[in-house]
C-alpha cells in the first residue's frame, strides 16, 4: 500500500516517471465477524421461510450473493503497479493512452482515494485507480490528471442520495471491532 519511489529502471517504456505507486486493485478492508456472522444468520433465516414457501431458486440466488459478498470481503485484492507517464496511464501491464481517456472523477471510501477515468478503450470505459489515503500521491495524481483530463464528477443519482443518507443517520461500518 506504501508508495513506491520512481524509479526509472522498472519502468515498462523506458520514458521517464511523473508518478508511480503500489495498491490493491480494489478497495479492502477486513470484514469484522460480527457482520459475515449477522448476514449468515439473516440468510439462514430468510432461507428457511422461502424453504416452506418453496422457493428454491430464490434460496440459491441468496446464497450466490452471500457468496460473492463474503468472498470479495476476505479474500485480499493483489497488490498492482500503477504508473503515470507521459504515454498514458500504466495499470499492471496495461497501457491507457491519454488520447483514449476523456475525463476523471475521484471519491474517498474507507482508506482509500479512488480515481475514476473514462476511457473510449475496452469494455467497461471506466478504469479506477486506488490510492492509498497518503495525501501526497493524491494531490500528485489529481494535478496531473488536471493537466491532461477534464475534471467531471457525475451528478449524484437519487439512489446515491438516499444511500448518503442513511450513512449519514446510520452506522453501518463501525470502526471498532468487538471480540
């Protein structure tokens, strides 16, 4: 998650490096068991009551998403390299083009910066890069990204709104844990 220091020698194009980093490819934090454990229980439940209602698929569709959501929450992202130059964009091995990237966002979510570009290249047309919370590489990235993207951050949805709401009355991620 530390940053890493530029150095032009494992650079992928031999040109020189305005930013370089280390990060997850996602966001991460640990899971508390407290949690993995309530929706456990909510599942079981819920399971049950479809059970004599005889709603099998259901069942195992609730199951399919309980899956993911605990799989995504403890298996640890890999580390990825990214790199900034005056090419483009490096994810890992993947070089994003300045002339394929069109505008950026960015949002803070748990301990992370996240950067959202988007891009006319690939499926998703949305590439996103986490940064760790080192308020340094992050004024860093925004600058040059400024220099080279327009800044355009979407327009909260009403879903957006309504979840800005609750997490504003609501705690739902506590940062202690209880054991």
């Amino acid at each position: 998650m530390n940053s890493v220091p530029s150095d032009d020698s494992n650079n992928p194009t031999g040109e020189s490096i305005k930013i370089e980093w280390q990060s997850f490819s996602r966001p991460f934090t640990p899971p508390q068991k407290q949690v993995l454990t309530t929706l456990l229980l909510i599942l079981l439940l819920v399971s049950i009551i479809l059970f004599f209602l005889r709603q099998f698929s259901l069942i195992a569709a609730l199951i399919s998403i309980y899956f993911v959501y605990w799989a995504l929450k403890t298996v640890q992202p890999q580390k990825v390299r990214y790199l900034i130059n005056k090419d483009g964009i490096w994810v890992g091995d993947k070089l994003y083009k300045w002339s394929h990237l069109r505008e950026f966002w960015f949002e803070n979510q748990n301990n992370y910066y996240l950067f959202f570009i988007r891009s006319s290249q690939g499926l998703s047309h949305l590439i996103i890069l986490t940064v760790p919370n080192e308020k340094e590489i992050v004024e860093k990235i925004e600058k040059h990204l400024r220099s080279k993207l327009n800044y355009n951050p979407p327009q909260p949805s009403f879903i957006d709104k309504i979840i800005k709401f609750f997490n504003k009355h609501f705690e739902f991620n506590s940062s202690s844990e209880t054991t």
